[in-house]
C-alpha cells in the first residue's frame, strides 16, 4: 500500500479562530482508519482502526521523505482506545518499523487513549515492549496528547514547526478526530 496525498490544509489556522490550531498540515492517507498530518518535519498519525501491517510499512514511506526533504523527522501518534492490540502479522512489521528507525527520526511518541486501570495497562505493556526493542530512535509512550506532542516537539527542536505547542497538536488530533467521525476528512477516491 502506498500513502495517498489529500490536499487539503486547516482551513480554520488563524490565531483569532476560537480554539484553532496555528498548524495548517498536509494531509496524508495511509489506509481506512489512518491519517497523517505533515507540517515540516512533524508527522502527526491519527489511527481509529486496527493496527495493520501495510499502514505501518506506508508510515515508513512518508518518514523516509519527510527525513529526507527535512533532515530530520519527529512522530507524535495518537491511537484511539477502542480498538485491540495488533494482530501478530501487523506485530512483526511493527516492531521490525520501530527496530529500523535511526538517527533521522529525533523521536516518536505514541499516546494510547483512554482512562483507567485497562488504558494504564496497555501503555505499560507497550512501554515495556518498546523498551526491548533495538531502536537508534528514541521512543515513548504516553497517556495525553499534549505530552506526547510537547516531547516530540522538544526532541525537534530548531527543526520544529515555528512556534508549535504541545497543545496546538493535540488540537490538530482533536480536529482530524472530529473529521474523520464526520467522514469530512476521507480517503481520495
């Protein structure tokens, strides 16, 4: 599967928008349930779906070009807490992407949604996982948006989107969110 290009950009980025992100983002398909949102060397992946082998090898694509087109590149990864873990196909190609990350990708942060002793849980899990991966790129896992976003912002550093706060990615998450429930934000036909 090779990610798709959806040309639309935040229409809603001015400061005096209420609530608005300052981000206006390149959108970019990776399969049904997953978007990527692309400000410079910033990808921001929305999943609502189950965790599937060929999203994985299509995120690899885009960080390749956005590494290569910016030097570097920094992943925040929101995955909605109403869905399983992935099935052992999508596994292996996931831990064979996060084995394969090198000195390009300044950091990837994955938030797993949700509350509670269960939510808690997988990110432990998780957190272990990663933690016993061979991986030249570090990586975290955490529990909010804005923490997550902050702290690939921060491993970003100068090659962060100017001006870009934590909380204007969690926003941007909020909206593909809102989109994607709405179908406003769909796959190119």
């Amino acid at each position: 599967m090779s990610a798709s290009r959806v040309s639309r950009t935040n229409e809603a980025s001015t400061p005096e928008s209420s609530g608005a992100s300052l981000l206006a983002p390149e959108f970019v398909y990776l399969g049904h349930g997953y978007v990527v949102a692309n400000v410079g060397a910033l990808l921001t992946v929305v999943a609502f779906a189950q965790p599937a082998a060929e999203v994985f090898r299509a995120l690899q694509g885009v960080m390749e070009r956005v590494a290569v087109r910016e030097g570097t590149v920094g992943v925040h990864v929101f995955v909605d807490g109403g869905h399983g873990p992935p099935d052992e196909q999508a596994r292996g190609v996931l831990k064979q992407f996060l084995e394969q990350l090198d000195s390009r990708c300044a950091g990837l942060a994955m938030c797993l949604g949700g509350d509670g002793f269960v939510a808690a849980a997988r990110r432990s899990i998780a957190s272990l996982a990663v933690h016993g991966l061979r991986t030249r790129a570090r990586v975290r896992i955490v529990g909010s948006n804005i923490d997550g976003a902050s702290w690939v912002l921060e491993q970003l550093g100068r090659h962060a989107p100017p001006g870009a706060t934590g909380m204007d990615v969690a926003k941007l998450v909020d909206r593909i969110q809102r989109d994607m429930r709405s179908e406003a934000l769909a796959a190119p036909g």
